[in-house]
C-alpha cells in the first residue's frame, strides 16, 4: 500500500517511522511520474516490511521544497528520519528493488 502524505502527517509518517521509508515526489500531470506510479505500488506489494508514501508536490510545495526537490518524479529513501539516498526521474523496478535490498 502506498500512503498518501503532506505536510500535516509527514513527520508523523516518515521521519519518525522505524523502518525503511520510500517517498516518491510526483504531481498529476507529469507522465513519468504516472509511469512511476504502477512500479512504486508494485514494490509496496512485494516489500510488506517497507514503507512507501507519496507527495503531491502541486499539494505539498513546502515539502518539496525541505528536500530540494528539482524535478520529479523524484524518490527519496529514508531510514529512521534521515535520508539515504534518491533516484531522480522514471526508473525501472529493478533499479529501485536493488536500492531498497541495499538499504534494508
């Protein structure tokens, strides 16, 4: 399941979750970002022990702003607050399934 958040429930949601958090930064209208989408909701099935949320950067502009976040689709990884690593731009699952084997 892939977890909708904004700048109300973020800190809640990710910095302070214990376990590996996927956040992919999207909007609506940009087609990688909905090509991106399908791949994120499939790795949230096969990875039960990893959170995966997603940020609507039109909804949530100051969030996007606090990660620097430049273009999109952009995912960030983070563990235990603190950001790990981020893949910027549509990326196959297999790029993004060793990201998070890495990181676990």
């Amino acid at each position: 399941m892939v977890y909708q958040v904004n700048e109300k429930n973020f800190e809640q949601e990710v910095l302070a979750a214990k376990e590996l958090v996927v956040v992919d930064f999207n909007a609506e209208w940009c087609g990688p970002c909905r090509m991106l989408g399908p791949v994120i909701e499939q790795l949230a099935e096969e990875n039960q022990d990893v959170k995966f949320v997603s940020v609507n950067v039109d909804n949530s502009g100051e969030l996007a702003q606090q990660f620097g976040i430049q273009s999109i689709p952009c995912v960030v990884f983070l563990k235990k607050g603190e950001e790990k690593t981020r893949n910027v731009g549509f990326a196959p699952k297999s790029v993004l399934e060793n990201m998070i084997k890495e990181l676990k």
